[in-house]
C-alpha cells in the first residue's frame, strides 16, 4: 500500500487517526506549538503531522490523500477529530 493509501485510511478510522494526532501534538512539541498557536492551518497540519508520525507520509502525500481518496464524510470525521485533540491541545499549553 502507498502512503498516499495509508493516510486516507489512517485520517479515515476515527480511533486511528485521534491516536495518531495526539501522537505528533505529543512527539513534535515545537512544531505544535508554532502551528497550534495560530487561527489558520490548524486542521490541515495535525492532519498531516499524524500521517508524518504514523507512516512517513510527506505533506504531498498527506494533500493527494485527502483530496482524491477520502470522502466528504471522512473528512468531516478527520476535521472533528483534529478540532478536539487541538482543544484537548490548548487546555494542555495554555
């Protein structure tokens, strides 16, 4: 399986893809914290730091993924996700 796979099927399976955004938060602190700390971008980088963490995958990777292999409804869940382990993230580092 291509990592472009992987990632539509990590950012797909809701258990996954939480442990695996609370894995980079975790694991790329500084990062996080220059990206978690603005108001855009937010979504899309704990997307792809969770694919990078898990798999290697690349922001290329992670992009193509998103747009041509996952469905409108995964990524709603994906989003969903992502907005509460950045909640979780800022109750944490504030």
């Amino acid at each position: 399986m291509s990592k472009v796979q992987a990632s539509a099927r990590l950012l797909s399976d809701p258990i996954n893809c939480r442990d695996a955004m609370v894995r980079a938060v975790n694991e790329y602190p500084i990062s996080a914290r220059q990206h978690l700390t603005k108001h855009t971008g937010r979504q899309p980088w704990i997307g792809q730091a969770a694919c990078n963490v898990e798999l290697g995958a690349t922001e290329e990777e992670t992009r193509i993924a998103w747009n041509f292999y996952m469905s409108q409804e995964a990524q709603d869940s994906a989003n969903n996700i992502a907005d509460s382990v950045i909640a979780d993230w800022e109750i944490n580092n504030a």
